[in-house]
C-alpha cells in the first residue's frame, strides 16, 4: 500500500505555480474555532519544487507539518494523527487541491481551499460521506 501511494515512476512534471501560490507563501491564515482543534495553516510553496509545505497549527501549540507532492506522488507525513499520504495541485489559479489517505486506513478523500483576498475557505469532504467540514480563514497581517 505504501509502495503504491508513493511510486516515484509515476511523477509528473510540476506546472509552473500560479501568482497566487508565492503569494500566500510563508502566510499563515488563522481559522475559526472547529471540530479539529486547527488554529491555523502556514504555507509553503517554491517555484520548481515538486513539494509544497504546509505547517497545522493546533489547540495547544502544537504544530505539525504536513508535506504534499506536486508531481501527482504522493507524500508520506507522520505525526501524532498517523501516517498521512498527500500530493496537491492547483484546480485553478485561486483553488487548491489536497487529495488525503490516512495510511492504514480506510480514510481518505479531498481538501479543497478557495483562496480570496486575505481570505481561505477550506472545505474537507471524505469518501465516507460522513466528512463534510467546512472552516473559514483569514491572513494574519504579521
């Protein structure tokens, strides 16, 4: 299953990033008060790099990083919250897409963020149908 999940023969070339994604690079967006006791993403994006970096920052100072592939391979992430599989790609110039499997489980699905202005909104929806979380963000001016 790992072997499968992240097959480097697979990778694809990574499309030049949108304006947006250096844009929101190294910003931290802080989000409402939620079930998943997220405070905040800080993002990570590098021009010819087939990775993106995203920083969860969670109820008690914890952070936990989060590394998603942009070649279409996904990325293996372990934490406290289990080993997750990632990769990513931008749907449109303000729209990105994180597709998730928590390895060794049966969950996975997409996370879709709407970036607008100094706004995100970040919508998880698991292949469960039972994961529907929506959460509202807002650029810190920091």
């Amino acid at each position: 299953m790992l072997t499968e999940l992240a097959d480097s023969n697979s990778a694809k070339p990574v499309p030049s990033l949108p304006e947006l994604a250096i844009k929101i690079s190294g910003k931290t967006y802080n989000f409402e008060e939620n079930v998943l006791g997220l405070k905040s993403y800080t993002f990570y994006f590098k021009n010819n790099s087939d990775e993106m970096y995203i920083d969860q920052h969670y109820i008690g100072d914890k952070v936990s990083p989060l590394i998603v592939g942009l070649d279409d391979v996904y990325r293996i992430t372990r934490s406290d919250r289990g080993r997750w599989a990632t990769k990513g790609t931008w749907f449109r110039k303000d729209i990105f897409l994180i597709y998730y499997h928590n390895v060794g489980s049966t969950v996975k699905g997409v996370a879709t963020m709407v970036f607008k202005d100094d706004k995100v909104l970040f919508e998880i929806k698991g292949t469960d149908n039972v994961t529907d979380i929506s959460l509202k963000g807002v650029c810190s001016k920091e």
